[in-house]
C-alpha cells in the first residue's frame, strides 16, 4: 500500500465527528431488499433450465450402521422418466467428499453408517420421476451395532478424531485446595441450520470436459476442490457460481459438497446439465447439524463465588465422520473461559463417532457449545452461594488495565492477552439500561405472590473471538473495476446469504471511491475470478472480502488521484474524493490550500474516470488481504488465534406454566458491540436474527432419533423453529460505542456469529423461574437444552423430589 492509500485510512472521515460525507457507518438498507420483497432476486433454483436438463434424487440408506449384502436398483432404472442411475463404482474420480479427511463417501460403498446416507443419485426428467424412483431400490443388509448418543460414544471410545486437551496451571491441586466445589453433568442438543432455501445444485458440462456449478455453497472454492476431485479433473475444468443463498448458518460450508458432486457426476457421465434439489425432508436426513454436547464439570471456588480451579470434559456428537468436527472443538476449548479468567483450567474435548449424520457447521461453530458449560457452572455457583448470579459473574470477568482489574487476569487459557476487553462497561451501561436490579426485585415480588406462574431474570455476557482457527484461512481477495462511465463492478471471495456481505463490502469500495452507493454492485461469487477463496465463515466476510475490495479500490483511487493531480496542477496527495466528486481537498477538511473559493471546482468521479480511460490509465485491480499476528499450536493448544473479540450482553425475563412447562421470553434487552459499525441497520438485524435463532437451539429446537437411527424430527411439522410469536414482545437491541482497537475494516466488529450466545439469558432464565418453583432452598435445577416443555416439566420435578 502505497502511502497516499495510508493517509487515506489514517484519516479517515467516518472516525472524524466533523465528517461531512461517508458511505461506511450508515445503515443502507441490504442491496437485495427490494429483490427480495418482490420475488425477483434469483436463488439457484430459478436460473432458467437449459434444454436436455434432467432432475437427480438420492436413493439413501434405511440402516444407521450396516454392511451392504447386495443392491438391486433394476427397479429404479425402470421406473418412468428415469434415464441413469449411478452408484460409487460410477464414479470417475474419488469418492470422497470430506472436507479434512477422506473419511465421508460420496455414496455409501458396502458399509452404510447412519440413516439417510446417500447410495446412488438417480436421473430422470423431472424432480418427481427422480424421487419416485429413488424409493425403488432393494437393498440388503447386515445390521450391525450402532452408537446413537456422545455419552454412548464415550463409554466406547469411539471418536472421529483424537482427543485434545488444554491445561494451564494446576487444575488438581487447585481442586482439590478449593474451599467449595460445584459438579455435575449437562446435555446440549444440536440444532438443524433450517435454512429457507434448501440444499441444491446445478451441473452444466462445458466444453473441453468443464464443468460449470451454480451451487448454494459458503465454500466454492471447495466445492470446485471436490468436484473436480470426483470427476477426475484439475480445479481449472471447474467453475462454481453463487449468487446469494437463501440462508446458510454454517450448514452450507462443507455439506453443500453432496449436492455438487452428486450433480456434477451425472452431468459429466450423461453429458447434460443436470439439477438436484433436495426436498426439506431428504435435505434434514442427509445433512449434518449443529454438534450436541455432553459435559461433565467441576469447578472450585471461594465463598465469595471467585472461580479457582475449573475441570470439564466436552463430548460433541461428531456423526459418523470427521467432516469440520475437530475445528469445533478447538473453537468450543477456545470459548470455555467465555467472559471470564480461569487461572487453573483443565478442558478436555472429545469429537464422538456415532451413527448419525455427520455434524458440521453451524453459526458459532463450537464456541456457544463451549461458553454454555463455564455459565451453567457459575449459574451453579451463585444459586450454592445464593448470590445474584451476575454479581458472581462480574467477579470473574477478565480484568483490564483500565480500572486496575488486570492484575494478570487478562489473559486466555491458550495465551492469548485481552487487550480490548470492554466487558466491564458493555455490562454496567446494560445493568442500568435495562434497570436489571429494580426488576430483579419485582421478579421476586411477582414470585412470591404466583404458586403456578413463575418468572426468572438472567443477565449473561459474551466474548467471542473472531478468525478462522486455522490461520492460513484467514485471507481473501477482490476485483473493482471501475467503467468509463464511472460505475463500478466489484467481484470478491465472500458469498451472500442474507447477511449483506455484498452490502458492507459495496460500501468500502463506495467510501474509498467518494461516490454513492448507488454506484457501486456486487457480482456473483465465481471461482474464475478470485482463486483459492476461505468459507464464508467464522464470522470473517466483511472482515476479510471488506480489506480485500478496499486495497483494490484505494489502488485505483491512487491512479485517479494522479489524473487528477495532473489536471488541477496540485500534488496527488491533495486530492479529495468525497460525494460523487474528486478535486483538491478545501482548507475545511483540514488540508492547507487556497481560500475555498479560489479553489477550481472539483470534477464529477464519471468525468475523471473517462480522463483516465482516454490517458490510457488502468481502470481495475485485484486486492489482497491477510490478517497479520495470527499464529496457532495445534498440539499445546496455545497461540494466538484471534484477531480480535466481539463482546455483548443480554438481559431476559421469562414467565414459565408450572403445570404444563409453557414459558414465554417476555422481554430481552441486548448491547452489542460491533465496533465502528459499517451499517448499524444490518448489524442490529443481525443481532437479533441470531439472539431469536440462539434462543430456538436452547428452547425449542430438538432433534430426536429413534432407537434404530432414523431421525424422526426431518420437517416442519415435527421439528420447531422459533415462530414470531416466540419473539419476546419487549425486544430492545442497541449497539455499544466502540471502536475496534484491531485495525479491522474501518475499525468494525464482526456481528455474524456472536450474537447466538446472547440468549444464553433466555435458557438461565428460565432455570432461575423453575428454581423460584422449588422454593428458597431448591436444589440446583437440572434443566437440559432445549429447555422444552418436557425438559422444563423434569427440571420442576426433580427439584420437587429432590425438596421432599
């Protein structure tokens, strides 16, 4: 970066308050919004079909662990409107689609591992003769044992992956040393990504074997990994589009890798553009969900409710392979410490192999499963203590420098020094702003006078570290072409879902350029244009795509500037680009010069870029972005692996029935800090999309499994997302003043993933409503999640029984 560019951002004028001109830090309304309400954006499946496409299905197991005795699939070829079937052996590459290891088959090839894993793809004329048919096939085989729960997992040690542990300190003697002692067990569900557009992808052959993919995918440039891998070609045959999903949360980053094989196979053997759209039924029963977590803990504390020595072992539900299964774990060891400092510390993971779907992303990925156990743990302490849990909880928060609290408390179990830790003044202004104490007391009032309905109040905090922990993922790259008539094209490695990625990264270009908005758009995410793209994930989109297009833009504007310079005879760096226009910067914005009126009028930005196309001046440019400082040891579990932390807060209160376990949030209060927000309007909506999504993994959103495999939750119908109706009547959302310390993109937070564990006060909340139902001197409340009705109804009874 050249150093006009660096003036550039040191002096940028959305840090200014006089700051006359920005596009950065307003809230646009999302650049589809308009497409969305009127039915015309374009998701994958309303491309126009090609003549000759055909429409595949995937005939899936019906067994959760078996080996394959025999496959008959005349039944499926004949059946009507089918034109192939193909099966492993059919495959011209590798069968393998994982996205570590090689351990998850494209189709099943003689041993089958959980209910619905898919055995051969079917090919017909329409999407209803290729499902018909799918369900034909005849299938024999020899049942074997299969494990269906982590705790199961764990008595067989069964795992996908080994195990990993952090120490730090001495945990044992630390323990064993400690005054008092809290234990016990919980279990956390998964959580299916439910996405509104289903999982679906269209295969096109090209010319000289290529193969072109529209895919619903977080990852193409894996999905172009993949299906070249599978169709036995270089990345460089494969093309991958997406132009936006339909929602993703994480269940589009390495599942979507099924879809696009399975379609890409049938399309190169029949040489004809081929679509496999999943029904909502057959996407639930293929597709992996967020990890379920079994815990066992022991924490030691003071008599004041001070955290010594913590203990705890994590068994995710991983499925039947690897698939992201080790990465959430790291992310769950990372988050265990959540908002707190723990000086003695022994976290163990487990990634149990069982035979279900193979679990995967999902928004948060590993760290609400891991910040959950630390509160359940405190929870448990304060109710010992009777104490009000958020004083237990401020008593250890990590310390700062700034109000003496360091003291050596400011540093995470992996190594990492909080040096931009604004818990302290994130809770205090929300304590106050929510009027936490005073409501606290009428919540007692409320109880004291209620035998049935019982009310609980939970204030939990957050600190969720943003980066991809692998750090070599931690890197994008942008195209910006500027036309002649000063429009602007912007191409980067980010995909859209919703989130408004294309929005913020339109944004960065814009304010780099001085022009609108309106200027500015995005195409589709395309893995001819910018090679060798992360996943959209870990919450790093704009982070690291925003950085990527804002290098490329300033290199442009730097060109302009010399155009510019040579037109107005001032030096380059005098140049200003602000409102659509570019001229020498006037004494008011803080440059020296000639009285403003002196000054020659400033040239409109479509004039000087046609200056620049006529003096044969370069009109694009690629950019690059690495986040520096990052660095992970996988085997000491220490490092440091994040850029920087994303903080926040949320205050619920519930009422539950304590007959019939109905409970209702009837007021949350939420700060959240995203930095110098880009755009306040998609960041709030972000915050409470994921509160709303977080409270339904923690309430209502439960994933059953008989006792043969089959998941019978694989629909609407049987399977609860939160409804408008489960949103809290009283829902107020602000964003905390801050400003990132990290050099982020203008200084932002990431607001995509962190924001699922602000409910944790819902699930708390509701604990503290069924201890008011046991009385003064209820035992500890044994409440799972989802706290569901049934689960809510057990938690009273157990409390009851345990009162007697």
């Amino acid at each position: 970066m050249n150093r006009q560019n660096e003036d550039f951002i040191a002096a940028d004028p959305v840090h200014s308050a006089k700051a006359a001109w920005a596009e950065v830090g307003k809230p646009h309304p999302h650049e589809s919004a308009l497409l969305h309400v009127s039915g015309e954006a374009a998701y994958t499946d309303d491309i126009p079909e090609l003549a000759q496409t055909l429409h595949a299905a995937l005939g899936m197991s019906q067994q959760a662990h078996a080996r394959i005795l025999s496959m008959d699939l005349s039944a499926v070829r004949a059946a009507a409107g089918v034109v192939a079937v193909f099966e492993a052996k059919d495959i011209p590459g590798v069968n393998d689609c994982g996205p570590i290891l090689h351990d998850d088959p494209i189709f099943a090839d003689g041993l089958v591992q959980y209910v619905g894993q898919p055995l051969f793809v079917v090919a017909a004329e329409s999407h209803d003769a290729a499902r018909r048919a799918a369900r034909l096939a005849r299938v024999d085989y020899e049942t074997l044992p299969a494990i269906l729960t982590p705790q199961a997992a764990r008595a067989a040690q069964s795992y996908v992956l080994p195990p990993m542990q952090l120490v730090r300190g001495n945990p044992a003697e630390a323990l064993a040393a400690a005054p008092h002692r809290v234990h016990g067990t919980l279990h956390v569900g998964g959580q299916e990504q439910f996405y509104l557009e289903g999982q679906i992808s269209y295969a096109i052959p090209t010319e000289d074997r290529g193969m072109h993919v529209h895919c619903s995918t977080q990852h193409p440039s894996e999905m172009q990994h993949l299906v070249a891998q599978a169709l036995g070609l270089s990345s460089h045959h494969v093309l991958v589009e997406c132009r936006r999903m339909g929602g993703g949360f994480g269940g589009k980053e390495s599942q979507s890798a099924i879809w696009a094989c399975a379609a890409a196979i049938a399309a190169q053997r029949l040489q004809r553009p081929v679509k496999l759209r999943a029904d909502r039924d057959d996407d639930m029963m293929v597709t992996g969900k967020r990890h379920g977590f079994y815990y066992e803990y022991e924490v030691g504390h003071d008599g004041d409710g001070r955290i010594l020595a913590a203990r705890v072992e994590m068994v995710s539900n991983a499925g039947y392979s690897a698939d992201l299964s080790g990465p959430v774990a790291t992310r769950a060891v990372c988050h265990f410490d959540n908002a707190y400092y723990l000086s003695d510390v022994d976290i163990r993971a487990f990634s149990g192999k069982t035979h279900t779907q193979s679990n995967t992303a999902f928004r948060g990925f590993g760290g609400p499963q891991g910040a959950i156990a630390i509160e359940y743990a405190i929870d448990d302490i304060a109710r010992k203590l009777g104490r009000d849990a958020l004083d237990v909880r401020r008593l250890n928060f990590y310390g700062t420098a700034d109000d003496g609290n360091a003291a050596g408390r400011n540093r995470t179990p992996y190594g990492q020094e909080l040096d931009d830790n604004v818990i302290w003044p994130l809770v205090r202004q929300l304590e106050e702003d929510s009027a936490y104490r005073s409501r606290r007391e009428a919540v007692a009032r409320f109880n004291a006078g209620s035998p049935i309905l019982k009310k609980g109040l939970a204030l939990t905090p957050v600190k969720f570290g943003i980066s991809f922990n692998l750090p070599h993922l931690n890197q994008a790259g942008a195209l910006v072409h500027v036309y002649a008539d000063g429009s602007v094209l912007v191409n980067h490695g980010a995909t859209e879902m919703g989130q408004g990625v294309n929005t913020k990264v339109a944004q960065v270009v814009a304010h780099a350029l001085g022009i609108a908005l309106a200027d500015v758009r995005c195409t589709a995410t395309d893995t001819s244009k910018v090679a060798n793209t992360s996943a959209t994930a870990a919450s790093t989109g704009s982070d690291l795509n925003g950085k990527a297009a804002q290098d490329a833009a300033l290199q442009i504007r730097a060109r302009l500037a010399e155009v510019a310079a040579k037109h107005f005879g001032v030096p380059a760096d005098a140049i200003e680009f602000a409102d659509g226009r570019a001229g020498p910067r006037s004494p008011i914005s803080g440059a020296a010069g000639a009285p403003a009126s002196a000054l020659p009028t400033a040239l409109p930005f479509a004039k000087l870029a046609m200056m620049a196309y006529m003096a044969r001046v370069q009109l694009w440019s690629d950019g690059y972005y690495a986040t520096p400082g990052l660095h992970w040891d996988n085997a000491t579990m220490t490092g440091h692996p994040f850029y920087y932390f994303s903080y926040g807060a949320a205050v619920s209160e519930v009422v539950i029935d304590t007959l019939t376990g109905e409970w209702k949030c009837l007021r949350a209060d939420v700060l959240y800090d995203a930095g110098r927000s880009l755009n306040p309007a998609i960041d709030i909506g972000q915050v409470e999309g994921g509160f709303i999504q977080g409270m339904g993994w923690l309430t209502t959103e439960e994933l059953c499994w008989n006792k043969d495999g089959k998941l019978t939750t694989h629909a609407p119908s049987t399977y609860k997302i939160p409804a408008i109706s489960d949103c809290p009547p009283d829902f107020r959302v602000a964003l905390f003043d801050n400003s990132n310390v990290a050099d982020s993109i203008h200084r932002s937070k990431a607001a995509g993933e962190p924001p699922l564990l602000l409910p944790f006060s819902v699930f708390f909340a509701i604990r503290d409503a069924i201890a008011a139902a046991g009385g003064a001197d209820s035992p500890l409340p044994p409440l799972r999640a989802p706290a569901t009705p049934e689960a809510i109804l057990d938690a009273i009874d157990a409390i009851k029984a345990a009162g007697r």
